[in-house]
C-alpha cells in the first residue's frame, strides 16, 4: 500500500519547491517517530523477547504479564531510534528479568544522540515554515558593465608596469671588486684581530 502511495507521488509532476516540500514534510515525520517512543504494540514484542531469555521457571503467566506492564511503563521514555538496539543488548547481557530493564536504560547508541536528532528536527521544521517566506530580489546579472571591468583591468595592469620598471635598477655600470676588497670583506672580524 505504502509503494502504490509512492508510485502516486511519483507520477505526479512537480517543481522543486513541491519536492522539497514533501522531503521536508517526509523527514519530519520520520524524525518525530524516532525521538517519540516506539509504538506499544511493538515495545511489548520487543520486551517478551526479553524475557522469554531469561525467564526463571517458577515464573507463572501472570508474573509475566505484571513484569511486562512494569517494564512497559517504564522503558516509555526511550526514544524509538534507539529502543530496538537498547533490547538487543539487553539480551546479550541479562541473566534475569530484574536484569533487562537496568540494561536497556543504559544503552547510549554510538552515533546517534537525541540532542542531534533534535537539532536535525528543528532545522528541518524551520526550513518547512520559511519554504514560502517572502525572498531577497535576486541580483541582476547584467549589474557589471563589461567596458568598465575590463578599462579597471587595463588601469591596473598599467599602474602594476611602471612599478615594476621603476623597481628595476642599471647594474650595468657598477665596478667589480677587486682581491684586496674581496679579501677585506671575507675576513672574519675575530680572526683580524688575531694575526696581528
């Protein structure tokens, strides 16, 4: 039923507003789902599980429903995202249905957080609401005349020429120095004073 609502959506033309509308509309669906708890239906399947591992054999059918209320209660304000694997855990660890709860409440998922799941929601509730906020005009393309970048390009190519041929100096008429001078400018000022 869901693919034959998505073929629907699929066939129908739209412009990339309308598309990103419905993106924006589809991730905050699901994110509210995966902060909100999972349904009750799926919570209890997921805590008998748990239990049916760790069942002690003097436990009867009504201890088992009790446990399962409790336990119901109080896993409520687990976020979805992460009950699934949270119950997962807690079957690899506990020995004992006193066990399951304790575990399930310490899970921390390693890469989601609730604070980003709730940071991801805000932004894309915020960029739902301002989809239809009125724009900034769009800056007209035809704003730079052409003439006039191309004569600032030529000033400046002008201006960087004569400081390059006024940077550069005639050392065409300098003298080479001679022994005695180069000998003078090689000696180490220390060693001057030591022969003599």
């Amino acid at each position: 039923m869901a693919s034959a609502a998505q073929d629907r959506l699929a066939a129908q033309p739209s412009t990339p507003r309308e598309s990103l509308r419905r993106n924006l509309q589809a991730e905050v669906t699901d994110l509210t789902a995966k902060l909100g708890p999972p349904p009750q239906a799926h919570a209890l399947g997921e805590l008998t599980r748990c239990l049916v591992l760790t069942v002690p054999s003097g436990m009867n059918a009504e201890d088992r429903k009790a446990w399962l209320r409790v336990a119901l209660a109080e896993v409520r304000d687990i976020p979805a995202y992460m009950f699934d694997e949270a119950c997962a855990a807690a079957r690899k660890v506990a020995d004992h249905p006193a066990k399951i709860i304790p575990e399930i409440c310490k899970y921390r998922h390693p890469f989601l957080s609730k604070g980003m799941l709730e940071g991801r929601l805000s932004a894309a509730r915020a960029q739902l609401e301002n989809l239809d906020a009125p724009r900034l005009a769009s800056a007209d393309p035809d704003i730079v005349d052409v003439g006039e970048v191309s004569a600032l390009v030529s000033e400046m190519q002008g201006n960087l020429g004569r400081r390059t041929s006024a940077a550069k100096r005639d050392y065409a008429n300098l003298r080479m120095p001679t022994d005695q001078e180069l000998a003078e400018l090689a000696k180490i000022p220390g060693e001057a004073n030591a022969q003599e």
